[in-house]
C-alpha cells in the first residue's frame, strides 16, 4: 500500500495556465530544464496516476500565494477530497486573517496546513509566524513545509534545515513535515541539525530520488527513525516509482519500510480527523 503525502493539484479552470507557468519557468533554469511534469495538474490526472502507479491515498498540498486566495483555495480543497484523496488547507502569512482561516480550514475537515517560505516570502523562524504555529498546535493541524531549495526560489535558500530546528524547538506540540527529507539540496545540514533530534518533526521523501545517495538516505533514516519518514513524490513534479524504488532498495526491515510508505501518514492523519 502507497500513501503519498506530497502532491500538487489546481482547479480545473486554471491547471493548464498554472501548469504552462510552473514549466516555463523551469525551463529557462540550467538545473531544472530537464524537468517534466507527469499529470496535467488537475484532480482527475493525479486520480489517473495514483492508479497507472498503484498509490491508493494521496495527500494535496495546495499553496496560497496571495492573501486573496486562502478561502477559495482551502473551500476548492475540502470539494476535491474523497476517494484516497485527503488535503491539507493553505494560509499566506500576510493574510490579516491568517489565525482565522485556521479555524475554518479545521472546520472544512482539512488535514493540516502547508506552507511554502520561497512562494509566500517568508522564513519558517520569523516571529510573525509564531501565532500561526500556535494556533496550529492548539487545533492539531501538522504543518507541511517546504525545506531548502526550490527550483522556483532565487537567491537565499528561505527555509534551510536549522530554521525548522529552532520552530521544533519552540513549539514541540506543533507536527512538523520538513518535505523532501528536511532540506532539498541541504543533506549534510539536515544530518548535522535535524535527524534524530527532535520528536515532533517529520520528514518526506518529495522528489529527492534524483538528489541523495541511498547511504546519506539511509543514515538520515536511521537517526530520525522510520516512524517519522513519510513517503511522498511531489507529484505532478516526479514519477512516485521513483521514490518507490530508492525507498525499497534501502536496507531497513520490512515493517519500516510499511511504516514509510503508509503507516506513518495515516497515523497523522487520524490524529487530526479521529
């Protein structure tokens, strides 16, 4: 069984346009020309892929990058979810009724929230954003952040791996998901600040087949403990058998390896829905 705790959708009426934007961009990037997207960017497509490649739950993180957007977005996702498909709900932290939309994103029966610092321009460790993680913690939502570099960011990495060891410090009662295994690009730093020191974080595998040698994989593994591992792909971004395969070739025990894969992301979303 595949849980995949990281994938990207639109509504209908913008997929093609929000895709056609995403790609372009990539593509006048050196390090990221080569990347292809693998749906179309609509609910239907990533249903379509979730079966082609044997995934049977997926999680949505969609991403406000305006104030403006939070209600339609977060109203959009509590609408698409059913069928092995869950959401988290989005806030952009210049909304003035960032706290607010909490309560509503809870109330929808959304997951959690995701946070994206390169596309809402902020660090995780800022103090603006401290009453947000408060009012998080208090209702039970996980908090999914983007972590270290993003083919879309420019100049300084917003979100390195020691800005959410400080936040899981300060808020141990908040769940923290650093994606793609707590800093994209940032390994050494994720092993030297984050694997193995704190209860309250989590990692997941979004796209970083392509990026991390299975032995740094594997020691980041066994420091933090697959119990806090999840697996995910970033889809539309990347094929799910790919992290599939580098998560099976790693040398754990069968029962960490269903832990990865399913277990551990169930496990969070039953703490936030009951």
């Amino acid at each position: 069984m595949l849980f995949d705790f990281h994938t990207h959708a639109f509504a209908d009426a913008i997929a093609e346009r929000a895709m056609a934007s995403l790609l372009n961009t990539t593509k006048n990037n050196k390090e990221t020309e080569h990347m292809k997207a693998y749906t179309d960017g609509t609910i239907s497509g990533l249903r379509l892929l979730m079966q082609e490649k044997g995934v049977s739950k997926s999680l949505l993180l969609p991403i406000a990058t305006k104030p403006s957007q939070q209600t339609t977005i977060n109203n959009w996702a509590a609408e698409s979810m059913g069928s092995g498909i869950y959401s988290c709900g989005t806030i952009h932290p210049d909304a003035e009724n960032a706290v607010e939309e909490l309560e509503r994103i809870k109330s929808l029966g959304l997951c959690g929230v995701k946070l994206h610092p390169e596309y809402q321009f902020f660090r995780p460790d800022e103090e603006r954003l401290f009453p947000i993680y408060r009012k998080c913690a208090e209702l039970g939502l996980f908090v999914v952040f983007h972590a270290g570099w993003d083919p879309i960011g420019k100049g300084e990495i917003l979100a390195p791996p020691k800005s959410f060891a400080k936040i899981a410090e300060k808020f141990p009662e908040m769940t923290v998901v650093a994606a793609h295994m707590g800093g994209m690009r940032q390994f050494d730093e994720v092993e030297d600040c984050l694997a193995g020191k704190f209860g309250n974080i989590y990692f997941d595998t979004a796209a970083v087949a392509d990026y991390i040698s299975i032995e740094q994989l594997f020691r980041i593994i066994s420091a933090h403990g697959a119990d806090k591992i999840l697996f995910a792909s970033d889809a539309p971004w990347d094929n799910p058998l790919k992290e599939v395969k580098m998560i099976a070739e790693l040398p754990l025990s069968d029962e960490e390896k269903d832990l990865i894969f399913h277990k551990n992301g169930e496990k969070l979303l039953l703490a936030v829905r009951g």
